[in-house]
C-alpha cells in the first residue's frame, strides 16, 4: 500500500527537505500521525520525519538544503527545519534504553522497525518512504486501521509501564478513531495501572484531558474512564452527573458549531464554584481558564441571554447558556457584542455631582438599569444619570 497523494506531501520546501535527508535510499520516512490521518482522508497538520541520520548530520543536511535547523529536542533526537510553509520536525529513529514512566532515557539506531516498536499503538507506527510513498506497517497498523481499533504495541502493561500517559492517550486516540468498544487488553491495562496517573504531572494530565475533550464526541470514552476508575485516579470529582451534563452539551454545541474542550470540561466538574477552583488550581490551569471553568459553574440564568453577556461577558454567557440547554439564547448572542454605556462620570458631574468615589457607585447603577432597559440610547441614559444623582 502507498500514501495517498495530496498537496501537502508538495508543501513549499517539503521535497527539497526529503531529498536532501536521503530520501531515495529510505534514508528518511513521513512517520506517525501523518501517514494516519492520511489513510483516513482526514486533513494533516503536522509533518514529522524520521531519519536514519544523528542528530547533528540531519541539523548539517538541513542547512545545506537551505533551511534553517533548530534543535528543538537534541536529547531525544529532533531537529526541527523552518520550512516556507511552517515547522518540520525530523527525528532520529531511536530505541528506548531507561524509561520510568514519566520520561525515557533513548539511543538512536538506524533501525525503523526498533523504532516503530518503542511507540504506543499500531496506527502510530506506520511509515511511508518519502519519495514513493510506499507504506511500511511493522505490528498490523493498516489491519488495525480499517477496523479503527486502537490497540497498543506488544504488551500493553510494558506500554504503560514505559509511559503513564499512555493511559489518557488510549482513551483518546479511541474517542477519536476507535469504533465501539475499546480494545479489551488495552482497557484491561489501563484499569489495572490506573494508579500510575498519580505520578504524573498535573499540566500533563490537564494537556492530555484537554485533548481528549476537543475531540468530537467524547462522552462514550470518558464514561468507559469512569466505569474503568481511570478518572478516579485524576479527578475523582467527577460523577454520573458530570458525565450526563457532557452528554446532554455535546450535541448541542455540535448544532452550532460551538464545541469547546474547557466548556466540556467545566459540564463534567461539579456545580460548586469554591471546589473547581481548587481543581483548576491542581491541574494548574491558567488564572484565566480558571475563572472561566469558576464562571461556568455558577450556572444563575435569571437574567436574559443579553444582559447576562453584559454581565459576565459573551465567552462567560455562552458557556452558561449552552450548560442549561439553552440554544436559543447562545444563537442570540451570536455575532452581538454588548454595547458601552454611553456617557461617562463627567455627565453626572455636569448634572451637579462632585467629583469622588460617589461617582463611580452611581454610574455602576446607572449602567445596571441601563443595561436591563435593553441598551437604550444616550438620551435615555442621561435621564436615568439625572434620577440616580439626584436620590439621597
């Protein structure tokens, strides 16, 4: 079998870059994701190659082919060429010789099945030569392809035992491929490592999660992680209840074209504001992703669709609204930006005011009943200054 032709496999720069890595004597091979995505007729982003050649003659070959080389990951192997149309990332074929869990001591080798064998599922671990195309499936990649099983390579325990993240990827990588049930050894392996989450960092878990919430209908994996206690193990907050709130957004933002990971993520977190901070916090979420998770949680919609974005903000709104079912309301919001009042402190001082923290009070009321009067115009907003500067 060879790779489909498509533009990308022409991208600016992309064949100068091959050829100059040996590519017509299988000295370098498009790997991983790409050659997957592209069997499935999905759209490719990322480009990554792999190479026979050491870190520093790939950097050499790079150059002289006139692109810039940057050792973006010089321990394990990557170079990463700029190329006219975005970054390539060329790796040296490599084999595992320490791993812990959590990061892997490697040796490069000029080997491309050792190399296919340190990765985590077969579809992972197809390569195709460069000029040909031509597809090299060393574990029954293509097999496992055309059923859309996810399956690891060798033993799965070894695989997790190599890389705890693995567990999430799994997850995942079926959310997104897999057809059905997943593959049972790998579920079997992941439930009894779950545990090995713990010794993770938590940006990882949250990255991973994250990931696996962007994909388009996530529901039936995260509640074979429940069923499994892989959540348990990170986030042992989330529930059944979490888990119906996901299952009752996901087609909702898919009729609007809103999906949205930390929005899913936020449906499966309890209604607590206090506790999903604490665990925005945990995961080490951004300040703002935290508030917006926060925000997301309070759940109050006794305002209208408007007011409510004038309020906490159309992103805020949205997230609110999509929560509570609320489809209607997110499609009125869509493409309106809440309106600034239209006068400032110097009309209430003109009005006889005197200057001081009495004008900020009083204009914050004015904006609220300006605000739920529908946005009115700047004559009306100037009749509601003179009625709150004029109240004792």
């Amino acid at each position: 079998m060879r790779m489909p032709d498509a533009v990308w496999r022409k991208r600016a720069g992309l064949p100068a870059l091959m050829d100059a890595l040996g590519a017509e004597r299988d000295e370098v091979r498009i790997v991983g994701g790409a050659v997957r995505d592209a069997l499935l007729a999905l759209p490719v982003s990322d480009v990554d190659l792999g190479t026979i050649h050491p870190p520093a003659e790939s950097a050499e070959r790079i150059a002289r082919a006139g692109f810039k080389a940057v050792p973006t990951g010089i321990a394990h192997g990557t170079i990463t060429a700029v190329l006219p149309d975005g970054p390539i990332e060329v790796t040296t074929l490599r084999r595992d010789v320490e791993t812990d869990g959590r990061h892997a001591r490697v040796a490069f080798t000029d080997d491309w099945h050792e190399d296919a064998a340190r990765r985590d599922f077969t579809i992972n671990a197809l390569s195709a030569e460069a000029g040909s195309g031509l597809i090299h499936d060393h574990f029954g990649g293509l097999t496992d392809l055309d059923r859309r099983l996810v399956r690891f390579i060798g033993d799965p325990l070894q695989r997790i035992a190599e890389d705890h993240l693995r567990i999430l990827r799994f997850f995942r990588f079926h959310a997104r491929f897999g057809i059905g049930a997943p593959e049972p050894q790998g579920l079997s392996a992941c439930a009894r490592r779950a545990n090995d989450l713990m010794s993770l960092s938590r940006e990882r878990i949250a990255q991973e999660l994250l990931k696996l919430l962007a994909v388009p209908n996530p529901a039936p994996a995260l509640a074979e992680m429940l069923s499994a206690g892989i959540l348990t193990a990170i986030l042992p907050e989330i529930g059944g209840d979490g888990l119906d709130r996901l299952k009752r957004l996901v087609p909702i933002e898919r009729e609007l074209g809103l999906a949205d990971p930390l929005r899913r993520m936020s449906a499966l977190l309890p209604r607590d504001a206090a506790l999903v901070d604490s665990i925005g916090a945990r995961l080490k979420l951004s300040n703002a992703q935290r508030r917006r998770l926060v925000s997301a949680s309070r759940g109050e919609l006794d305002t209208s669709p408007s007011l409510l974005a004038h309020e906490i903000g159309v992103q805020g709104a949205i997230d609110r609204l999509l929560l509570a079912g609320d489809a209607a309301g997110v499609a009125s919001l869509q493409g309106w930006q809440p309106p600034r009042l239209p006068i400032t402190g110097s009309a209430l001082i003109a009005l006889g005011m005197p200057a001081g923290p009495r004008i900020a009070a009083t204009l914050a009321r004015v904006e609220r009943r300006w605000a739920s009067e529908g946005f009115p115009d700047r004559d009306r907003a100037l009749a509601i200054a003179a009625e709150e500067a004029a109240a004792p």
